[in-house]
C-alpha cells in the first residue's frame, strides 16, 4: 500500500511530535542546568581555544575581576582547568574540562542523549542504519 505525500505528511508530524516529547532533556533541577552566561563562556572557548584570563576579558567585554571569578567557580564545578601555556611558561591559559566540554555539548542540546539511546536500542543495527540513511535523504535534499 503506497502514501500519499499528504499523508506521509500527516504521520511524520506526529512521530515527529512523539520522538520529540519521548527524547526532549527534562532537567529535574536547577543545579543540574548550565546557566546562559557559563553556557555563553565555555562555548567561547570552545570556539577560539585556549585563553587567558585578560584575552577571555576582552573577546567577552568584561571585567578581568568578573572573569576570574567566573573562571574560579568554573573551575571549581570541573568544567574548565588552568594550563600553562607551553611557549610561554608565565602565562596560564583557560581551557575546557572534558566535563566542560560534555556538559556545554548537553545544554546546546535539546534531546537527551540517554533517551535517544535508548530508541536506538530498540532497532537492529541495520534498521538504525536504514532510519539514519532515510533521515538523512528527506532532511537534506
């Protein structure tokens, strides 16, 4: 049996719809949320490298104090570390944790990665495969 465009339509908004709610990050506090502003300074550095304090100041308009106490709580959380630069010993630079980079990569993220898992389970590896191809086809062409 062959569906129509319309209909095609019609039944992927819902599974759309479904998949969404089914996979959407619910955050079950407030500790457990990336606030805007660490969300904005760990996806800086995750852009341009490694900085130091005074750099991260200028590219973000701030305050070296206000910069350093945000790095300081920062790295306190384990989401950044202090390095010190390698050609030029007297100067630390500012760079991602891998928790900091794992949890900037979950706020930007509006699906929870263990819920997708756990429909991926659901699905031999080659119906993953076939679903992903499919996926691929009508959202890039």
């Amino acid at each position: 049996m062959s569906v129509t465009e319309t209909e095609f339509a019609r039944q992927f908004q819902k599974l759309y719809h479904s998949v969404f709610l089914h996979c959407f990050r619910r955050l079950n506090s407030e500790s457990e949320r990336l606030s805007a502003q660490k969300v904005a300074i760990l996806g800086h550095m995750a852009n341009v490298g490694p900085l130091t304090v005074h750099e991260l100041s200028q590219h973000l308009d701030r305050a070296r104090s206000t910069i350093t106490e945000m790095i300081d709580r920062l790295e306190n959380n384990g989401l950044v570390e202090r390095i010190r630069d390698e050609r030029d010993k007297r100067r630390t630079l500012i760079w991602l944790s891998e928790d900091g980079l794992e949890k900037l990569n979950e706020a930007q993220s509006p699906l929870d990665s263990d819920r997708v898992v756990a429909m991926a389970n659901r699905l031999t590896p080659d119906e993953r495969q076939i679903f992903l191809t499919l996926f691929d086809k009508i959202t890039t062409g």
